[in-house]
C-alpha cells in the first residue's frame, strides 16, 4: 500500500533562510470526568515531523504505563499529543 499527501516541493523556511523545528505537546485526558490536563510541551524539539511523531507515541505508550493499568481503566484515560512546526531564525 502507498500513500503520499505532499508533492516534492521544497519548504519554503529552506528557501528564505528560516529552520524548523517540531514541538511535542502531550495531552493527557480522562473520558469519565470529561477533561484533560493542561497540555504538556515536551522540552527538546525535534528536527521532523517523523521525529517527533514516533516519540510521541513512544512516550505516550510510557506515560501509560506509568499511570497503571487500574488507573488507566477506572478513568478512561487516554493520551493525545500533537507535533507542531515552530520557526526559528
């Protein structure tokens, strides 16, 4: 199976002189009390999106752990996280 959603074009920051960086902010949430905890920005930045995406759930499956199954269960807790491009000059 293929997919592909962008065309080969280059970033306009590379043509300007600007760089990228991606910034993970974790989301912890509970469905039975219907809120989530004030967002979390990870401290370092990442340099893709790929990056900070694999991370992202790489960490999330920890947190989970960390948390505890009975916890997790009791409060239907889950994780969102999202990757996000800051600029940099």
């Amino acid at each position: 199976m293929r997919v592909s959603f962008h065309i080969n074009n280059s970033y306009i920051g590379d043509i300007i002189g600007l760089s990228m960086k991606i910034l993970l902010t974790l989301i912890i949430c509970s469905q039975v009390h219907t809120t989530c905890m004030p967002p979390y920005e990870w401290p370092e930045r990442f340099d893709t999106t790929y990056d900070c995406m694999t991370f992202g759930y790489e960490e999330s499956l920890v947190k989970m752990k960390e948390i505890g199954r009975e916890e997790v269960n009791k409060h239907d807790i889950y994780i969102r996280f999202l990757c996000t491009p800051e600029q940099t000059i």
